[in-house]
C-alpha cells in the first residue's frame, strides 16, 4: 500500500528530492511519487546511518541503501513473489531542517553505486 502523503510530509515545504532528476518543493515531490505505477512495490533498506548535528536548525546525513523493486503481479498469501535480487545499492545524502513539525529533510540526493537495470525498465539505462 503507498502511503505517499506521509512520505511526502518527511520534507519540509521547499525541498529538494533528488532521485533520476531535482523534485523542488513538497507538492513536486508528492506528484512524481503518486505517478508512480500503481503496480509498484518498493523496500528501501537502510543501514550505517550517520546524523551530524550542524546546530539547533540544521543537520546533515548520510545512510547506505539497499533497494528491492518490483513491477507487476504480486503473490499474495502464502505463495511469496520471485526473488532476483537487489535493484540497487547506494546511499543518500540528507540535509535536514527543523520545522514547526518537527525534523524535515530540505535535501535527499541519492547516489547509486551498484544498480541492476531489469529492476528499472521505466527508466533510461
């Protein structure tokens, strides 16, 4: 189930996603990931997350990723769905504000070190 309304509240009203290309501003953001397929299932699994505290407002970060996507049909239930492997591994660089609502990223790049491009047939290879 997407839940791209609350994803998208991780960003404060004027940040910058930068995934394939530069999303700017939480509106862009919420629209490209509400475009996405609707068959699309995604698990981004993060480790090695490291926050240095700038001062009270600012912080950066970093963590490494690795990515599981799937496109298409869904086994439910007991039969569980083929496994091929990561899409992706990399890690995303973070910048981070502090909101009337609490911590927000203002900046998300990622960076892709290993990708597998069958995981990715809706993008340019």
């Amino acid at each position: 189930m997407a839940e791209y309304d609350q994803c998208a509240d991780m960003f404060e009203d004027n940040a910058t996603l930068d995934v394939w290309s530069e999303l700017k501003g939480k509106s862009a953001i919420l629209a490209a990931m509400s475009a996405r397929p609707s068959d699309l299932l995604t698990r981004h699994i993060m480790t090695n997350i490291l926050i240095t505290v700038i001062d009270e407002r600012q912080a950066t970060g970093v963590s490494y990723l690795t990515l599981y996507r799937k496109i298409g049909k869904l086994n439910r239930g007991e039969e569980k769905t083929p496994f091929t492997g990561p899409a992706a591994v990399g890690q995303y660089n973070d910048e981070f504000v502090l909101t009337k609502d609490g911590w927000r990223f203002s900046r998300r790049k990622a960076h892709f070190t290993f990708m597998n491009p069958d995981a990715f047939p809706d993008k340019a290879n």
